[in-house]
C-alpha cells in the first residue's frame, strides 16, 4: 500500500471543503482585468473541475477572447482558498509569481498569469491533463524502466535550466510532476522555489523563511535531503533537489519512497544513515537492475558535494543500459525569459 504526504494534504482538502472554507466555484465566466492601459480583458469559460490541494481547486478554463502571442486556448486555472489572508496569500505566492512566471522549458508548467476577479484570486497555469506522476504510480504500483528513464531525463533537462539560473525548486516530489495531454513532465508548484543569491543571502533571509514555511505550510518529509535538518551545518543548496530525484527515481521504481516510516523523526534518521531497501524480486517487481541502484545511490549521497548534478545524471549507464530501448538524451533548452 503506497502511503504519502499527497494522501494526507488530500484528507486535509477534504476536511477544509467541508469546514466551507475552501475555494468557492467560479463563475460560468472569469475575466481578467486588462494588464496593460487600454488593453483587453480576457474572459475564461470554466469548465470541470480537475484537482485539489491545500490551497486552491483547479478548474479547466477556456480562453475565449483571442490574445496575441497565446496558441492555446484551453489551461488549468486555479482558484485560491477564499479565506487565506492577505499576508498568507502573498507569502505563497510571492515565489510562484517571481521565479515561476520567469520559468520557460518544456519540463516546466508554464505560468501565465494570475489575477484576481469578484475577490477571488486566479492563477492561469499551462493545462497538465494526465495529472501528477504520484497519481500515475498509484495507479499502477510502480513504472516501467523506460518510463523512469524518460521521466528522469525530462526531469533533469527542467532542473538543469532551473539550477543554471540559480533557480532551487526544494519541493520536487511526484505529485508536483505533472503530464501533460503526450505524458510529458512538467515540474509545478514552485511555492517553495528560492533564488540561490549568495550562500549568506540564502542562510540569512531566503532559507529560514522557506524552512518555517516548510513545517508551517508543507511537511513533506520523504523527499527532504539531510542537510536541510542539520541546523548550523553549512545551509544548504541547489543539490537538494538533486536528493529529492534520488528519493523519485526510487519511488518511480519501487512505487513508494525509500525512507517511508510510520513517523517522520523515524523518516529523517533513516534518511541520515541510508537505510532503503529495495524490493524483493516477485509477482510485482523483476529483479531491479544494479544500474537503477548505483544510480539512486549516486543521486541519495548524505555529502551533498558528492551527488551529481543533472549532466551527469543522464550520463550515467542506466540511461543507455539494454542498447535499444534507451531514450534519446536530448537535454532541452528552449527559453526567452532571463532571471534578472
Ligand atoms: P496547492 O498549491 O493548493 O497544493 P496544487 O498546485 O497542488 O495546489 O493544485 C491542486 C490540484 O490541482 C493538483 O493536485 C492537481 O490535481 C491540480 N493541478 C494543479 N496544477 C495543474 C495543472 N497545471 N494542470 C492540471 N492540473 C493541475
């Protein structure tokens, strides 16, 4: 039985939609307030409703005014919790909207807007139709190699950009993975993303705010990478997120996280001494491949100078181990928006 924090930010959502606190059901139609002097409105056609989390419930929506330089016309459209505070809603949205807007890559969920209409506030992100890798596994126990190989090159294609633009996610976990309509990755949710200024910068300002935000508005403890626990131990950077892929390579694999434990002090000490096991071979599972271990061993490394970085991932054996069936290793970078 695959137990996760998803399962649990789900009982929530459900216990806040009862409790009549939780986003209300948007109007047939939604309209933008222009963004520019004298420009146009644009009005959305909401259609059925797609997903919930802790903070928002997330609608199809169709564009029905035509506006330059948009193609599509149908996205996720995401209605935030009506009785969050001022003060709460900017602190998780001021991430989203800084370094998420300026997100451009094909393995990242492009966002397009977010505005607010009839007091409600509206988030316009690109529409992932096949839902989140968390549901994907759940679905079927675990995923097939190819399939792991293709999620991780895609997913390191994303990361790569993101850490060249000194860009940390800190949140990645399969069900911030989303696919979209020809099961491609795209990485979402960036409420927890940071821009790694100057390591002081970080430690000073960015990284105690993103850890109280972590326990006060997150406790996703599976994917959480030692360092970030050890307090007065140097900060932590960009190569936590290379842990948390380690954490959903095993996952993807094996169909729950390596650490996963009864209680979260039990997660983070099993964590700390690399106690995982992979499964035994049986009805479910082949026997895994000693790629797919040295590769997760790579990527779980306590020493965070130690693990890879997303080059080096995709070069490892496991990417073209059985010749034919490997993916192509094409590494995209498609993007025109810059970090300033
Ligand atoms: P929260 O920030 O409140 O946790 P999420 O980002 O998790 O909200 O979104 C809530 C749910 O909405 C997700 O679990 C997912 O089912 C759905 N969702 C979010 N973004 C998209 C998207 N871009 N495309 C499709 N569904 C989405």
């Amino acid at each position: 039985e695959l137990v996760e924090e998803e399962d649990k930010k789900a009982d929530a959502a459900k216990k806040a939609l009862k409790e009549k606190e939780y986003a209300p059901v948007p109007p047939e139609w939604v309209l933008q307030p222009p963004i520019a002097k004298g420009g146009l409105a644009e009005k959305f056609r909401t259609g059925r409703c797609i997903g919930k989390g802790g903070f928002a419930m997330c609608y199809e929506g169709e564009l029905r005014s035509k506006q330059q330089g948009m193609n599509k016309t149908i996205f996720a459209l995401k209605v935030v919790k009506a009785k969050m505070s001022q003060k709460k809603m900017e602190e998780k949205f001021r991430t989203e909207l800084q370094i998420h807007a300026k997100m451009q890559h094909p393995n990242i969920v492009e966002f397009h807007r977010a505005f607010t209409y009839q007091e409600s506030t509206y988030v316009v992100l690109e529409l992932c139709s096949n839902g989140s890798v968390m549901d994907m596994v759940k679905k079927r126990r675990c995923l097939s190699l190819p399939e792991v190989r293709r999620y991780t090159v895609q997913l390191c294609g994303a990361i790569k950009y993101m850490h060249a633009r000194n860009v940390i996610h800190r949140d990645l976990k399969m069900g911030n993975l989303f696919l979209d309509q020809e099961m491609n990755l795209k990485i979402g949710d960036f409420g927890l993303a940071a821009v790694l200024v100057s390591k002081e910068e970080y430690q000073l300002g960015l990284y105690e705010n993103a850890k109280k935000r972590r326990t006060t508005l997150c406790g996703t403890p599976n994917y959480i990478a030692p360092e970030i626990l050890e307090k007065g131990k140097g900060g932590h950077d960009y190569k936590v997120d290379i842990w948390a892929i380690g954490v959903i390579v095993f996952a993807m694999i094996s169909g729950q996280p390596p650490f996963q434990s009864a209680s979260q002090n039990e997660i983070y000490r099993r964590a700390r001494s690399l106690e995982y096991d992979w499964p035994q071979k049986d009805k479910h599972f082949n026997d895994i491949p000693d790629e797919v271990k040295d590769l997760v061993a790579q990527l779980l490394k306590v020493d965070a100078e130690e693990r890879p970085d997303a080059d080096q991932i995709v070069s490892h054996p496991f990417f073209s181990m059985h010749g034919g069936d490997a993916m192509p290793l094409v590494m995209e970078e498609s993007f025109t928006r810059e970090i300033p």
